[in-house]
C-alpha cells in the first residue's frame, strides 16, 4: 500500500490536495497538526483493494499447498483446515477510516494544547518568556516546542538567555562563506514579487568580483515581465564588468548554461512569483532543466508578516524543484522585528547565507553568526518598543485564568503555605519587627532587574541542587556578558563598559583570586563573566583552563584582558598596580584601552626629566566637575556621601622609558577628592591611561575612575565569600572552581547592595535577616544576610 503525505494551512486545503490527487474515495491513514498546519496521510482506495485482492489469492491458494505438503492428510481435512483463511477479511469503508484518522487528529491536538496550557498555568515564568518572544515576532509553533524544554526555575533574564542560547543552537546558517563560493557554483535568487532579489543579486555579485575576478562571474536574469528589470541588472553588471544574459525559456537558458566555463560562477535573478501563483512550479522546472546544478536561496522579505514568510517557505520548499539550500533575509532595514524571519528559517531549516540591510552595493549586505542574528533580533524589539500584535500581560493572564479556574484555586493553596512558611522564618530572623512577606517577595522579584543577582543565584541554586547544574550551565559568563553589553549600549551606545580586573587573596594568603567585573555607566555591576585561582603551583579559570605552573600576577590580568577583549567589541579595562615593563607590554598587544591604579611614588620621563606621580600631582590644573551629574548611582566614594564630595580631574603626557626598549606614550590622569562644604582634600589618585581607538573625554573617564575607587572595597565582599563557602566546602556540590565563580558572583550582588543606591531596599531586608543593628553592614554580614535571601528565593520557587 503506498501512502502519500499532504500538507496543508488549514485541514481543509490538507483534503481538497487529497481528493485532487488520489480522488474522493481516498483513504485516510492519518490526520495530525504540525508547525504551520496540518498533515495528513492518505492512499488510493484502488491500491487497498489490490493489496485485499492479492491476500484473497494467497489464501485461496493455501488449500492445494496442504494437500501436496502434508503426507497422509485427506483432501477434505486439508480443506477444512484452511477454510476460515480463505474468506477475505472485511476492510471498513473509506469514510470510517477518514472518520478515525480525523479524530486521532483532533485528539492529538487537543491532548497538546492541554499539556501547554497546564505548563504555562504550573509555571508563571514560562508564560512570560512566551509573551516576551512572542513580541519579539516567533510564532507560538515554535515557541510552544521550545519553551517545553524550558528548566525549571528559570526565570527573568535566566530564561531569557536559555531561550537566547537555544535560538543560537537551532538557527540554521552558513558556517563559512567560503562554503558558497566555489568555482563554477550556479546560484539562483527565487522568491516573492517586491523582495529586493535584484539588489541582492548585484551585491552578491559584487562579492564574487572581489574573490574570483569580473572574468569569473556570470549573470543571468529570467525576469522579462517587470519594466526596466534587466535593464537595472545590466546597469549593475556594466559597474563590474561582466556578462549578463537575458532569458525567456528553458531552451534559451540551457543554450547560455552550456556557453559559460565550467570555474565560472553563475548569478540568476529570476522574476517575482507569487506565493500564490502556479508559476512557482513551472519556475522550478525552468531552473531543473538547464542542463547544470542550479543551487537556489529563497529571498526571504524582513518586514513581512510571519504568517505570509510561512507560506513563502512552504511552497518553494515543495515546488517540485531542487531543494533549496537556504536564504537570504531581505530588507532588515525595513522590519521593526526579524523574529519572523528567523523563525521561518529555524522551522524549515533554510540556512541563513546573509542579510541585507539597505540599498547601497554592495555594503548593505551582511554576513552573520547565528548569535548576531538572535542578538539583533532581541535589540530589535527592545528598540522599537511594545509590540502591538501581541497580548499583553494582563490579557495573557485573564485567557489562562478564564481556562482553568481549578488550578487557579490550587496555586493560590500552595501559594498560602509558602507565605506561611516564609513568615515563620523572617519571625525568627527578625529581632525587633516581623518583616512584611508581600515586600520580601516584591524585592526578590528585583533579582532578575540586577544581572549579577540573577546570576549568584542561579550559581548558588546549581550547587545546592546538582540536578539543575546543566539547566544553569549554558548561562555562561559569556552569555552574562553579552546581556549586560546588550543593556549598556541601550543607554550609552558610544561608551565602552568598564572590565575591572580584581586581584584578592585568601585568609591565609596561599592563593589568589583575580575575578573580572563589568560595570556599566551608572555605576553597578553588571556581571562577573570571568574568574581566576592561582596558588604556588597551580591556575584555573572557570573557562576550564587548568595548569600545573605558577602564574605571576601580571600574567592573570593579561588572560582576563585577552578573554574580555575576544568577547566585547569595545571596552575599557582597568587594574592596580604593575611595573613599566607590563605596562609596556599591554600598549604593545592588542589595541585594547586600560587605565591602571599607581602608587604616588611612580616614576616616569615628563618633558625633560624625570619625576614621581606625587610630584606631578601638585602641579597639575584639575577640572572641576559635579559628581552628580555623572549620572552615577553609587552612595559614596572614599568613605565620603557623593553627596558631599567635590571632584577636580587633570591630565598630562608621560613617557615610559627604558635602555633596552623604545619610549612609550601615556597619559597621566590624576583625580582630586574634595569635601565640598570644607574644601579639604580627602584624596589624591593617580592613574595611568592608554586609549589607542580614541580619546575619552573628563566627563567619561570621570565615572569610570570613581566608580573604581569605590568598587575597590569588593576584595572584602569576596574574601568574605570565599571564606564561608571555602568552609562549607565539605557540603557543597560544585568543584573549587565552582565556588571560586560563585564567590566572585557572591561579592558583585554583596557590593552592589552595600555600595550603591539602586539596592537600598535590599541592604534593609538583610539587615534584618542578619539582626545587625548598625548602619552599614560589613562585608561578612552581607554576604552572610545575602546567603539567607538566596534560601527564600529557593522557598518561594517550591
């Protein structure tokens, strides 16, 4: 019996492909919803009966086997024996097959929704990663197959970079460019009227002029129907000096084809088709029948609605031609979102070969990795706002509610006894007011606004709770990274983000630990993506790396700056101390911008001698400069309120000089502490810069260093850190390099909540948590109080 599988929109357009191509007396196999319609497999009435035909006929046919096989056997028991399997078995007829097959369908279908539904009532955090990406433009298929691999207790930014992390695993593209440029590769253009095939051809071809040469390139348009169109081709391939050939036929297309070298590259521009149209097909066999191997990439239109690329993919994918190898993403520049696009690539599996963001040729043409493309796709969104064919939150949650009031009813029970149970425990926290359970959980819900908060959790939880470790495992520090960088360039899209570079040791001093922090411009820590453990004779990093040698500490801030400068376009480094030959060789390597802290007893060549950073801290001009138009949001700075301290920056040209080597350029950057009411200095820094890429301004190096100055406390949030989990090693989970990460993830949070104003109501929630009755918590303390919170998380999440 041979089954065919027909596709359809609807199941109405599934079953009239049936009744055209196997007739109304088709027989339903099977009926069942997949991504973007419905499936339905199908076989010709004729062929069953055949198949019954032939069963008849071996059965009938058993008898005389029998009489001439079993010796001794009468003829008539021999008979009787097989009687019963001579009679045909009765088949049911075509419409109660059709009848079931629509039914296992349906059950199927509604089985699926039930389980999705109960998902997203079960998990509030499911619900809003779904309508975050549903605004970003993916469809509910796709969303609805991934988010059902989404880990438990993943929420906020957490789920949204797993989601960011599987968008970047399943999207198709093309690993290498040189995979498409082969010598004699054909490639033809195909795809709907108005997607800018044309333009792209001629920026594709003007690629191909740059690697091959004019003479290697060949182009070819079959569009005669649109005015002007081969001419606009002509003009293009005038520019680059090549051939370019005009044709109306399969004849006149197989006649060029065998003209051109067999190394030359050919380039089709083919007429717009309608989706729609019934020329898709005959297109198809135009390009099959020109005696080469055509390869074609669907133009895909960016601003297009995703219900129509759907379509799109869908009947050039099944034209009856050669398959396609993939897309090209038009008209980005056009598109609020290109989650559509994207989508469509993932569900058919069309690899993404480039982008095209504008008019010019050939620079509006992009070739991207999957993660730029999921990374435009989510910048996109937050750029261009709310999306307006989306529900909102409220409406989300009133269509679950309508649902299923009966789980509605059970949550709020289990959401009782957790209320319950968190009030006991801040009873016996709190020594003087028992703390409000509605407020606790509005401050907990704040985790996912901080990244490092989201980020010590999750690494707190993974330790606690082994079996999530590889759900929490793809939240790298990588992809904490590019989060943060993501949010930075949102508010300060020309400032580079701060990467410190922090060295402490332990208690006892026998190892050291140098984590990265990035800080954005308000002043906050906004990840810690890279960590280091050095001892006597051994290094690790949380990237895995593993050696048994010692590390000066020169070389851990080279390998922190390396790791850092691979992942972020542009950023400022800084860190302490050093010596003029590791100065020497940071300008020398890669073009990265640092600044570093000196000791005021420095020295260094200026304009004709020699002299000390102390000494030409006095003679500088400084700058007066209000802290609190920095736009910063840290409580204080050297001990002082910003309040009440008076910033003076100056700055002046040094050179680094040494026999055996050539003289290096610097700058000097000294900032002054003042107190603003007494105009008493509080302190003087002294600072080495170097900025090759550009020059930064007093008003951008200002927040970097103050915001330096005051983050150099986080050594006491870190030793602190790692000093109770380097003791409750024995009942942790995680490697020692596990715990190195979380301290370092434990002290940015602990800093960020004693430090700055953005975390104000956190740092009162710990105090009562810890029964500290002074001002300012120590170090110890908050990590302490910070601990306790994590636990109440892990509460609230049962």
């Amino acid at each position: 019996m041979n089954v065919s599988r027909f596709f359809g929109s609807t199941n109405r357009e599934a079953m009239r492909q049936v009744r055209i191509a196997l007739g109304p007396d088709a027989l339903i196999v099977s009926n069942r919803r997949v991504n973007g319609g419905v499936e339905i497999l199908a076989t010709d009435a004729t062929s069953v009966a055949t198949q019954q035909m032939a069963h008849r006929d071996t059965t009938e046919a058993a008898p005389v086997v029998a009489e001439t096989t079993n010796i001794g056997e009468t003829p008539a028991s021999a008979s009787a024996v097989h009687e019963p399997m001579a009679k045909p078995i009765a088949s049911p007829p075509a419409e109660v097959v059709g009848a079931i097959g629509a039914m296992q369908g349906a059950l199927e279908s509604r089985i699926d929704e039930l389980l999705w539904s109960h998902q997203l009532q079960r998990t509030p955090e499911t619900i809003q990663l779904f309508q975050t990406l549903l605004a970003y433009g993916f469809s509910t298929a796709l969303l609805r197959a991934m988010l059902k691999r989404l880990p438990t207790h993943l929420t906020g930014k957490r789920a949204i970079e797993w989601a960011r992390n599987e968008l970047d695993t399943h999207l198709p593209v093309l690993q290498k460019e040189e995979l498409l440029w082969q010598p004699g590769v054909a490639l033809a253009l195909v795809g709907p009227t108005g997607v800018g095939k044309t333009t792209t051809i001629a920026k594709l071809a003007a690629r191909c002029v740059k690697r091959f040469g004019p003479d290697k390139l060949v182009l070819i348009t079959t569009d005669t129907y649109r005015i002007g169109a081969h001419e606009q081709l002509k003009i293009y391939a005038d520019l680059l000096r090549v051939q370019v050939h005009v044709v109306q036929d399969a004849q006149s297309l197989r006649q060029v084809m065998l003209g051109i070298q067999p190394d030359q590259v050919v380039l089709i521009d083919n007429v717009g088709i309608s989706q729609r149209d019934r020329y898709v097909s005959e297109q198809a066999s135009l390009l099959a029948s020109s005696g080469r191997r055509i390869q074609r990439l669907l133009a895909l239109n960016a601003s297009s609605h995703g219900d129509t690329l759907d379509e799109v993919a869908r009947v050039y994918k099944t034209d009856g031609g050669s398959p396609l190898i993939g897309c090209v993403i038009t008209k980005v520049d056009e598109a609020s979102r290109i989650g559509p696009a994207l989508d469509t690539a993932i569900r058919y599996q069309l690899p993404i070969h480039y982008v095209s963001n504008g008019q010019k040729v050939p620079e509006h043409l992009q070739f991207l990795s999957a993660s730029q493309l999921v990374d435009m796709a989510f910048n996109q969104a937050s750029h261009y706002g709310k999306a307006l064919y989306a529900p909102t939150s409220g409406e989300v949650a009133a269509l679950l509610a309508a649902g299923l009031p009966e789980q509605q009813q059970q949550q709020d029970d289990v959401l009782a006894q957790r209320n319950e149970m968190l009030t006991r425990l801040l009873t016996q926290h709190s020594t003087s007011t028992v703390m409000d359970v509605a407020e606790l959980q509005q401050q907990v819900a704040m985790f996912e606004q901080c990244g490092v908060l989201a980020a010590a959790y999750a690494c707190w939880r993974s330790q606690l709770q082994p079996s999530d470790a590889n759900a929490d495992s793809i939240l790298s520090g990588e992809a904490w990274l590019r989060t943060a960088r993501h949010e930075h360039e949102v508010l300060h899209p020309h400032v580079p983000l701060l990467c410190m570079h922090q060295l402490t040791k332990t208690e006892r001093g026998t190892k050291r630990l140098v984590a990265s922090y990035v800080v954005n411009g308000e002043g906050r820590i906004v990840a810690s993506p890279f960590q280091q453990l050095a001892s006597a004779n051994e290094w690790l990093s949380t990237e895995g790396d593993h050696e048994l040698v010692h590390q000066p500490e020169s070389r851990l801030t080279t390998a922190a700056m390396t790791w850092i400068n691979t992942r972020l376009p542009v950023a400022m480094h800084a860190f302490e101390g050093g010596s003029a030959s590791f100065w020497r060789e940071c300008m020398a390597g890669a073009s990265s911008s640092f600044f570093c802290a000196i000791p005021p007893s420095t020295r260094f060549w200026h304009k004709d001698g020699t002299t000390s950073a102390k000494a030409l801290l006095k003679q500088l001009h400084y700058q007066a400069m209000q802290p609190s138009s920095l736009g910063l949001s840290l409580t204080q700075v050297g001990g002082v309120p910003l309040s009440d301290v008076a910033v003076g920056i100056a700055r002046e040209t040094i050179e680094l000089r040494s026999k055996s080597q050539a003289s290096a350029q610097a700058q000097l950057v000294a900032l002054r502490l003042l107190n603003r009411t007494t105009n008493a200095l509080l302190q003087d820094y002294a600072f080495l810069l170097h900025s090759p890429e550009r020059v930064y301004s007093d008003a951008e190096l200002a927040p970097w260093l103050l915001s330096y100055i005051e983050f150099k406390q986080i050594t006491r949030f870190k030793a602190a850190a790692y000093a109770v989990l380097e003791r409750d090693a024995s009942s942790a989970n995680g490697s020692i390099i596990d715990q190195v990460k979380l301290a370092a993830l434990v002290a940015a949070a602990s800093a960020n909540i004693a430090l700055t104003t953005s975390h104000a109501p956190l740092g009162a929630i710990l105090k009562q948590l810890v029964s500290a009755r002074s001002q300012q918590l120590s170090a110890p303390k908050t990590v302490e109080g910070l601990l306790k919170l994590f636990m109440m998380k892990n509460i609230m999440q049962q």
